[in-house]
C-alpha cells in the first residue's frame, strides 16, 4: 500500500469527518473502496490481537471495553500504517496532513491530537497498547464528530 493511501486511510481509521455526527455512522466521504482497501490491515490486526469485531463495534458506539485485545488492535492499526516513529509513539503528521484538506475540522483536530498525544503517553507508563486505547478514548472524548474505528 502506498504510503499516501496508507496515511489517509490511517486517519479515516481514527478520525473520520462528518458533518452532522451520528454514533456508528460511517461519514460519506469514506468510500467502499477505501473501507476494502483497508480490510487487510483490520483483519491481520482483529487476527493478531483476538479482538472481537463486537468490540471494536461497540467503540462505534460510544462503549469502550477495557480489554487488552480492544487496546492491542488499537496500536496495531497505528504500525500496520506505519505511524509509529523510533520510539514507537503515534507520528501525527499523517493524520493532520489528511485534515489539512478539510478547513473546517482543522483547529479542532490539531486540539484534540495535541491533547490526546500528551494524555496518552502520561497514563501509558511505556505499554504501547494502554497508550493507543487512551489516545483514542481521549480524541473521541473530545472531537466525537471526527472519531470513527475501523
């Protein structure tokens, strides 16, 4: 998968844009294809961690299981797009050049993310997963219009 495509399919894996918000709405610009491209990466990721599609479901609609699996997929997605730098935190620039292209989320987004990546790595003492799931929570508590998990 070409990088590009990786990065904004990482972002729509997260933060997904629409404009009248709906708790487990799919946003309109997230074409079929676009979800197909990614199935790869959410089935290697749901086969890798034992998450239950039922949790990652759940996550859609506003419920967050705290279990390892749920928090494991999480961070999984992030290296599947190769959004992991050297110390293996969440690279943002992915996520905000994709939001760049859409003015109206952008002060928003940049909030969130710039909140959410300070929170994380606090409450994750070093467990990658525990900062995934936190970052995660954290950004749906805060932008909920733009969140959205595979």
């Amino acid at each position: 998968m070409k990088r590009n495509l990786a990065m904004e399919i990482f972002a729509i894996v997260l933060l997904q844009t629409t404009t009248i918000y709906a708790v487990g709405t799919r946003p309109s610009f997230v074409s079929d294809d676009m979800i197909a491209k990614a199935a790869s990466v959410v089935n290697a990721c749901q086969t890798q961690t034992g998450v239950a599609t039922a949790d990652i479901e759940s996550v859609r609609n506003g419920i967050w299981s705290e279990g390892r699996p749920l928090m494991c997929y999480m961070y999984c997605l992030w290296e599947q797009f190769g959004l992991v730098d050297d110390k293996r935190e969440l690279s943002l620039n992915g996520m905000l050049t994709f939001f760049q292209r859409m003015p109206a989320y952008r002060a928003e987004v940049q909030r969130a993310i710039s909140e959410c990546k300070r929170i994380g790595k606090y409450f994750a003492n070093g467990d990658n997963c525990q900062y995934a799931y936190t970052f995660n929570k954290c950004y749906a508590e805060r932008s909920p219009r733009t969140y959205y998990l595979f």
